[in-house]
C-alpha cells in the first residue's frame, strides 16, 4: 500500500481550515451561543466519536487551559499544531508523505481514548 501524498497545491485548503479552526477557538468562549453542532454518533447511540471533545480540546488550548484540553482529547495539541505549522507555512516540503497507517493509528487511539473516559464515567 503506497502512503498518501499531499502536494504543495493541496496545502491551501488546509491552510485555510487551519486558520478558521485557530480562529473560532480565539472567539467561542465570547460567544452568547453554542457554534457545535453535537456529535451525531453520540446523539445516535450515546456512545462517542474519535473526534469527541475535539473542539473543547482546541479551545483550550488557545486560551491556555492545557489540562482541560489533556483531558477533553490529546489529539487536541496535534490539531492546533498541525495549524499552526499550516498556517505560518514552516518550511512545507513540496511533498509530504504520510503513510496511510498513521492516521488509521491515531483515529483508533483518539477513540480508545474516549471510549475510556465514557467507560469511566469522565465527561466527554
């Protein structure tokens, strides 16, 4: 199985969703109303998704609550990070490759991760 490439030309849409992600985290907590929509996996089953808490992790993370945003999703550090990088543009090879286990990889850990913490009774 060959790994997934990104181009250079493929990067400007992540750029721009890095930036809108890093800026609703900056405006959310002064919002008189909710943005998320709700997990509909969670609203379905009760059970969550690998992205549950994803929002409340990056928030905090912006606002310097780093051990709500540990506890909300780890992956959270990844996510602001990742766009951050994007949207500063450091040193983006013109080719990046990443092969295709490593995000199967960090989906199944970011929903061990939440199925724990809804095993142990911790809010997700």
């Amino acid at each position: 199985m060959e790994p997934m490439v990104l181009e250079r030309r493929d990067l400007s849409g992540l750029r721009v969703a890095g930036a809108a992600m890093l800026g609703i985290a900056v405006a959310r907590p002064f919002l008189p109303f909710d943005l998320g929509i709700g997990c509909p996996l969670r609203a379905a089953t009760g059970i969550p998704c690998p992205m549950c808490g994803m929002t409340r992790s990056v928030t905090s993370i912006i606002h310097g609550n780093l051990g709500h945003a540990l506890a909300m999703q780890p992956a959270g550090f990844l996510a602001v990070a990742l766009a951050v990088i994007l949207v500063l543009n450091w040193r983006i090879p013109s080719r990046i490759r990443i092969p295709i286990w490593v995000p199967v990889v960090l989906i199944g850990l970011m929903w061990t991760y939440n199925l724990w913490k809804y095993a142990s009774g911790r809010p997700v």
